[in-house]
C-alpha cells in the first residue's frame, strides 16, 4: 500500500461513516503515505490489525461501535489536521499456542488479552507457572485472563484487574469469579515472562482458551507470551492518545 487506504466494517453505520470519510479524504489522499483510516469498533480494529500483522501500515481508527477505546472520534473538519498530528503507538501481542485434548497445537495472536475460560457449568481448575515458578498450583474459579496493557482497560479491567501503562513493560494475570482461594488477587509480572496455564481436569472441567475473541475449546495446556517481533502500529488524536485514555481510566478507578 503506497497511499491512504479507508477500510470500514459492514454494518451500516460505518459504512454510512466511511462514504463520508472517502469524500473528504479525496483532497488529500496522496499526501499520506501506507496509512489505512479503519472505521468500527474495538473488535473490527483487532481483526483488521491481524489480518495486516506483516505489512508496514500505520492504523487511524474512527469509532462507529458502542465503546471505541483503541479508536478516534471523527470530526470532518480537522480529519487532515487530526492524521497529521496524530501520534504515534506502537504495540506488540500476546501469542498464545493451545494443546487441545487431541494433543492438536493452535497458535495465535491477541492484542487486548488471552482468556482461559469454563466451558461448562463445572468451574475450572488450573494451575499458573510463570517461568519455571508457580504462581498458583490450583486456582478454581471460572476463569483466569492475561491482558496487555493496551487492553488493560477492556475485559481486565471489568474482572478488577490492573491498569497497566503502555510503557510498564508489564502484563497482567486476573481471576474471574475466584472460589478457592477465595482470596487470590491478580498479579503483574514482566512482559518478558512466559506464562503457562495448564487444566488439572480436563475430562470433567472443559476449558477454553481465546484470544481477543478467537475461542479455542477444550484446552489442556496454554502458553502465552509477548511476540516483540510484531508491532502494530496505531495512529491517536493528540488531544486523545491511547496513553492518554488509560490515564483517564486510572484516574477514574481512583477515585471510586
């Protein structure tokens, strides 16, 4: 991709949204270059990421969804002024690799977070190593996630997990719904860690393992660690910077 690219989601909304954004783009399209304008939500913005995982792009979201956190808000007028000004993110993913009760190996890539969920009305029993250390033997509970910080503020944050700035260099570990130990609380460990989490009942507990929200069932063992070989690159208002936006969410739980 040489020039400005618009790409939208299907649904109406940003379609209507992106025929408005193609006409004001006209007059300036050529003066940017390998930048792709994604229109729709915090999930449309993760798969499109993906999908573009080895190419050179940078990536200027425009919220049409409910939430919008990785997104732009669009403004017609200042739409050339907001790109030119943007700053500039940069993000690396979580890759989670899956054995399945068939000992079949899946791997892939999750920006926001990985997720070991209950497959059935039974809670899950797991153990957590980071490294060659274990974190916790045996955790049951309905399930446990390990987000990044760019998506420290989406799931993580509704099961009360941390909020982690884009630069700590940290990830998080959160329980869902704990029931024994009913006081085991989330952990921050290094970025650099290699995270394995492993179902001690996999024939009368079902897991599975999903990444943003690609579901694996039943998974026996996953691994998880940080990919610095990818990095997605996305572009921010500079009035709205993604670090700027988990400050706001810190600052929020604060002073609840």
């Amino acid at each position: 991709m040489s020039k400005l690219l618009v790409i939208s989601d299907k649904n109406s909304k940003s379609l209507k949204l992106k025929n408005l954004v193609s006409k004001e783009v006209k007059n300036f399209q050529n003066q940017f270059s390998n930048i792709a304008i994604v229109i729709g939500g915090d999930g449309f913005m993760l798969q499109t990421l993906k999908k573009n995982k080895n190419k050179k792009i940078r990536f200027y979201g425009i919220n049409s969804g409910n939430y919008g956190f990785l997104m732009n808000k669009f403004t017609s007028k200042n739409l050339y002024k907001n790109i030119i000004n943007s700053k500039l993110i940069s993000i690396s993913p979580l890759e989670m690799i899956v054995k399945n009760k068939n000992n079949i190996i899946k791997k892939y890539l999750a920006i926001n977070e990985v997720s070991i969920l209950r497959q059935s009305r039974q809670t899950a029993s797991i153990s957590i190593k980071k490294d060659s250390n274990y974190i916790i033997k045996k955790l049951v509970s309905d399930g446990v996630l390990v987000s990044t910080p760019a998506g420290s503020t989406a799931y993580n944050l509704s099961v009360h997990g941390p909020i982690l700035s884009l630069n700590s260099k940290k990830l998080s570990i959160a329980p869902i719904s704990t029931f024994s130990p009913r006081r085991w609380k989330a952990k921050i460990v290094s970025d650099k860690s290699k995270i394995v989490i492993k179902n001690l009942n996999p024939s009368k507990r079902p897991v599975m393992a999903v990444a943003d929200n690609i579901e694996i069932r039943n998974a026996k063992v996953v691994s998880i660690k940080s990919n610095k070989k990818i990095k997605f690159n996305l572009l921010y208002d500079k009035s709205r910077s993604l670090q700027k936006k988990i400050k706001i969410e810190q600052l929020k739980r604060e002073t609840k």
